[in-house]
C-alpha cells in the first residue's frame, strides 16, 4: 500500500505529464439561435393556423362570416372601439387657387383632442363630388408635403373633393417638437412609437388613436354637403397606406382604396426572418398571431369592392424586410380567391414599381385612374399630372402657432393615455405574461476551476429550442448554510475572471449562478438574413420586443420563464434541494426577476439594484426612458410593481437605488412612499453590487 508522500509524489507527477489526446468535442450550441429560432415556430403555427382558416373561404356566406370577425377582432386587439363623441368641426379659414379652393378645418377625434386638416374642394363641376379621404405617410410636415400636396391638388382639379389631414405625430399635430413646432425632433416614426409604448401598459395602442382619427374624418367627409357619402374612396403612400388598411377593415362606407406601398406583409409568414417585420407601434398588431390575424386580414373586410395595391419592388430590401413581396404576393393570391369567389375578380388590382419607396408618378397615375375607373365610371386614362406647385407648410396651417396642442390648448397622445381611468380586474400572472411551463432541468457543459472555487459552465432548457447558458460557481469548502445565489446582470455574465464578484461571493461560501437570459450576453440574438440595412438596425432588443408582443409572448414574460426554470433547474440537484436561493438583479432585470419572485417561493430574498419605480411612472412620465423588453401589455389594469413587492411578504426584499421612468436616482424617502404597503422591504439609497451589499441583511 503506498504511502500518503507517494500518493502526491505521484499525482504531481501526473500533473506536470502533457495532456492526453483526445478527439475534439463541441462544447457549447449556438445560444445566439435560440431567440429566433423561438420566435420562428410562433409565427410558423400562426402562418399555417391562419392558412387552414383562409383556406375555408370557399362560399360568400364563409367569407362574409371573416369579414364580420376581422373588424370585431381588431378592435379588440388595438384596446376597443373608442366613443363616437362631437366633432366640434369648423373652418378656420381658406384661399383660392386656379381650380380648387383650400378650406383650413378643425376637428376633434376625441373630445379636446384636435386635428388639423385641409379640405380641397373643387371650383368647377357640379356637385355633390366624389370624396377622397387622403392619408399621409410618415413625412415630418404632414400634409404640407410636396408630394402629398400634389396628389390633393390634383384630384381636386379632377373633380374630388379631398380631406387631407396631419395624422399624429406629424405637420401641426408634433407632439415632441424641436426648433419649429410642426417639426418633431424625434422623428415621424418615434412620434407615433413614444406613446404607443406607453398605452400598452393600459391595454390601448397608437393602432387605435390612429385608425379613430382616421373614422372621424372619414365622418367629417362624408357629412360634408358637397360630397356623395356613395362615392368615398382613401389612399395613402407608406404609413398613411397601411392607416387606409386600418380604416378598411372596420368602416365599410369606403366605395373603393389604393394602398400604396403599405407594410403589406403578414408578420406570421413563411421563412419568418426573425424579429420579423416589426415597424412602427400603429403598425404593430399586439397579440394577433394567436388568434390567426394578420396583416393582410386587413383587407378582408373591404371585399368585393375595388381594391388597388401597389408596391414598390425594391421595398423588400430598402425599406421593408426581405419577406415584404414573398408574402405579399402570396398573400394577395388568396385575396383573388376571395374576390373572385365573390363574383368581381376585376375588383381587385396589383401594381409594383422598380423605384424606391415613395409615391412615384407611375403609382400616382394609377392612383388617379383607379379613382376615375370606380368613383366616377371613366374608363378613358386620367391626362397626366400637370406641373403643380405646392405651397408652403405655413400657408397651409390651421393653428397660429403650427401646434394644434399649443393653439388649440388640446390633450395629446400622452395625456389621453395618463389620464385614462382603469378598472382594476384580478391578477393571473401566468396568463399576463403567456409563461410557457417552466423546465426542472440543467445540463452541465464543461468544468474549471479557480483557487477557491470550482466553475461549471451548465445550461438549461426554458422552452423549446431556447437553452440557457451559465456559469454556476461552487466553493471548494461547502456550506449548506449559505444561500444559493443567482445573479441577473443586464450586460450578461461577463465578470467570470478570478477576484471578481462571481469568485468572490463563492469564496465566501455562496454557489453562485450566473445566467445570460433571453437576448443578453451569450443570447443575444444571431442577425436575421437579408439586406444590411435592414438586418442591422432591426437586430434590436426593441425589434425582438415587438416581435414578442406580436406573437403573442412578452419579453418580459420570456425572461421571467428562463429564471423559474433556472431556479428550478438547479433545485433539481441534490445539494442545492433545501437551499436558500437569494435572486440578486440590476437594471431592467430587476421586473422579471420580481415577476419570477411572485411566481416562485423557492426563491429566498430578492435584491434589485437600479430598477423601475413602478409602471405607473412610465405612463405619468412624458419623456421617459425606459426600454420597451418589459413591457407588458395592460399591466396596470391589474396591479404594478408596488404590489408585487409587498405580495412577496414576509419574503425580504432589498430596493437599492430605484430610478423613475426618466432614469432618475430616487430618494429613500420617496420609494418608502411609493411602497408604503410593503412590510417586507429595506430601502437603500445607492444601487451598490458588490458582495456585501448584495448578501447583507437578506438572509437569517
């Protein structure tokens, strides 16, 4: 028997021998597939459940049954059909040009929430003229873009009489203004997504304040006395394409449409490219996908009557994603069926364009045409647009000031939102959230070792196709006593090296867990296919946050699956069975790590470092700053974090350095007002992560 000298003789011996060879194995998968790969099999059930539905569309008494359940359905993804409430119309002013005359006009879509429109209304002809409601792509100035400007004078000369108004967020209704009042600093785009994020978390969106404002001036026109409310017809180029999309699935007074370089693709469609076609909050449809809706469902209800679309082909990689034509042709084939199936397959027309985006001659002739075709039964072709001159947005103007919120001291998009009253309905965390069932296990990858600590790299499964990956250090000397600790950094798992946190708070006799969630370090997600300038800008967290909210699964709630399943997964190891877990978070971690806490009382303690105040924040808050990946829609109807917290009692909780919807550094006092009903809560004024402020006074 040797003795305990040769024993280590021997094995450091073997430890100076050069390592043996081996064949090569893999040791880690493609964590960066998981999200997309994720969302992918969302949209893929949602394209092939919404095909078996359409696919059933083979008798008018079928198709009219979708045409009732698209409005209906819609209405209530976008947050319910608003109240038809006064209009208050007047006419400010107006001046005369050769063949037409422009009428300034108010009126509110919402009570004291005003818009700003021109009515263009022919001099010649006799009336009552056919109307065009027209809508406005995403151009900073509104309706006092040139090319827009083009279009109204000219119909108005063909004998239309033309509503053109400023949707939201744009010309003199620029709710977040820069030097110029009608001028946004944040851009077109950004004014309609601002405070749609926000009217999420009270079940509405910017899709219904937009798609209202364009009924009520659909009231507006068709009341006016010199129109034929028989005869109405709406186009729009880009954004105010897919508004007329809006408008058509739920007002059947339009006699006829042109949509005109829409985001006319489906969001559920083949080889969905993760995120997807995420765009803008009006043009995102929350939560549809479940329910087999889309974007082309749209469009269903407006059948049989004349429906022109027009594209333009270079779209599918300067503007759009690369599915834009692919599932837009595909998709229009099957609204054929449906046109034809109703008799009229001459009803419906496509017509693309080589140019890039924007509403280019060709398109505004066909536009022209189609209008003449079917509002006024001509079948000779339109002369060509004259060289027309547009003035300038100024003269154009209905407000003094070119604000409508400043002039006409009126609500806007925020304070509709903040002041919406909520009844308060029971709280199903689960069902809010859309969990998928937790997983129980984890799967240990490889071993390391430092001088106090011995490192596993693990990962666990959260759902399917989306494995976790971690590092989960475990301290030479084991103390069952202490707790087991999981640490949710919002940059990812990065402080691994020897006397930094991890190894520290192992060495002093914790298991240290270390995650990278859905999105975060590891995880983040692989760039979709497609041109680059749209794969690169659309690799976002909010890009992949809409797309969740689209499909139906929050973000939020995603993450919060990832850590019940870590906690549970590591719960599944002998050693770690009976140990207290202490879930330690910083940032825009800190929400799902509480949902998790509220879900799971595994979970010990909780310690949340530089996180949200509360939801109610964001909505009171008109600048805020604060990343769309927690949101969850219609939040506040049901509770707020406050709530959460004081839920978790007697559960301890530390709060250090909570911030406000603006990123402010709030005061103790402040907080303890906020969470006044929480018994189970220590307040600390500095977001501190570091070992002994992370472990001290969390555990007894």
């Amino acid at each position: 028997m040797k003795t305990r000298r040769e024993v280590l003789a021997m094995t450091a011996a073997a430890a100076l021998l050069p390592a043996q060879p081996r064949v090569p194995a893999i040791m880690y998968r493609d964590y960066s597939r998981c999200l997309p790969d994720y969302l992918r099999d969302h949209a893929e059930r949602a394209y092939q459940a919404r095909n078996r539905d359409i696919a059933k569309l083979t008798t008018p008494a079928a198709i009219r049954q979708r045409q009732r359940w698209v409005p209906e359905t819609f209405w209530k993804l976008i947050g319910g059909m608003p109240e038809r409430t006064p209009l208050n119309a007047r006419t400010i002013s107006s001046f005369e040009r050769p063949g037409y005359r422009i009428e300034r006009v108010v009126y509110e879509s919402q009570p004291n929430f005003h818009i700003a429109a021109n009515l263009y209304i022919p001099t010649v002809g006799r009336p009552p003229f056919p109307g065009i409601l027209y809508q406005m792509g995403h151009t900073l100035d509104g309706k006092g873009d040139p090319t827009y400007q083009r279009c109204c004078q000219y119909l108005a000369k063909l004998g239309y009489l033309v509503l053109a108004f400023d949707p939201m967020g744009q010309g003199e209704r620029t709710y977040y203004p820069g030097d110029k009042p009608s001028i946004s600093r944040i851009g077109a785009d950004e004014e309609h997504s601002f405070p749609g994020r926000q009217m999420l978390l009270k079940g509405i969106t910017s899709s219904r304040l937009q798609t209202w404002d364009s009924v009520r001036s659909l009231d507006y026109l068709a009341s006016h006395p010199l129109v034929d409310p028989k005869r109405i017809g709406a186009t729009g180029q880009s954004g105010g394409g897919t508004t007329t999309m809006l408008l058509a699935a739920v007002d059947d007074r339009l006699a006829a449409a042109v949509v005109s370089s829409a985001i006319s693709e489906n969001f559920a469609c083949a080889n969905f490219n993760s995120p997807g076609s995420t765009d803008d909050a009006e043009q995102n449809l929350i939560a549809s996908a479940p329910l087999g809706f889309d974007r082309w469902d749209l469009l269903y209800p407006i059948a049989p009557k004349p429906l022109l679309i027009m594209v333009s082909q270079r779209d599918s990689f300067g503007t759009y994603s690369p599915n834009y034509l692919t599932s837009g042709t595909e998709e229009f084939k099957k609204l054929q069926s449906v046109y034809k199936t109703l008799g009229h397959p001459d009803r419906l027309a496509w017509f693309d364009s080589p140019l890039p985006h924007g509403f280019s001659f060709d398109l505004r002739m066909q536009m022209y045409n189609w209008f003449a075709r079917w509002l006024k039964g001509e079948s000779k072709p339109v002369p060509e647009e004259p060289s027309i001159e547009a003035e300038s947005e100024e003269t154009l103007f209905v407000s003094a000031s070119g604000s409508m919120a400043q002039s006409f001291h009126g609500e806007t998009p925020f304070t509709l939102n903040r002041n919406r009253i909520l009844a308060k309905s029971p709280l199903n965390l689960t069902t809010l959230l859309a969990l998928d069932p937790p997983s129980t296990t984890m799967k240990t990858v490889g071993h390391a070792t430092y001088q106090n600590t011995r490192i596993e790299a693990v990962e666990f499964p959260t759902a399917p196709k989306v494995w976790i990956p971690a590092w989960l250090y475990q301290p030479k000397i084991n103390n069952p006593a202490k707790p087991l600790v999981i640490l949710l950094e919002p940059g990812g798992r990065t402080a691994w090296h020897q006397s930094e946190l991890y190894d520290l708070i192992a060495t002093m006799g914790c298991p240290v867990c270390t995650p990278d969630l859905r999105g975060i370090g590891d995880s983040t997600p692989e760039f979709g296919r497609g041109a680059a300038r749209h794969a690169r800008p659309h690799n976002s967290e909010e890009d992949y946050a809409w797309a969740s909210l689209i499909l139906g699964k929050p973000l939020a709630g995603q993450r919060t699956t990832d850590i019940l399943s870590i906690v549970r997964g590591l719960s599944s190891r002998p050693e770690f069975a009976s140990r207290r877990i202490l879930l330690a978070a910083r940032g825009v971690l800190t929400v799902p790590a509480l949902f998790a806490a509220t879900l799971e009382p595994k979970i010990h303690s909780l310690y949340l470092a530089n996180g949200l105040i509360s939801f109610r924040s964001i909505v009171e808050t008109e600048l805020y700053q604060y990343p769309l990946g927690n949101f969850v829609p219609n939040f506040l109807a049901h509770t707020d974090l406050p709530e959460l917290t004081a839920s978790l009692g007697p559960r301890r909780v530390v709060i250090a350095g909570a911030i406000d919807a603006a990123g402010n550094r709030l005061p103790v006092e402040d907080v303890q007002a906020v969470y006044a009903a929480a018994t189970n809560l220590r307040i600390t004024p500095s977001p501190l992560w570091r070992p002994a402020s992370i472990l001290s006074g969390l555990v007894n």
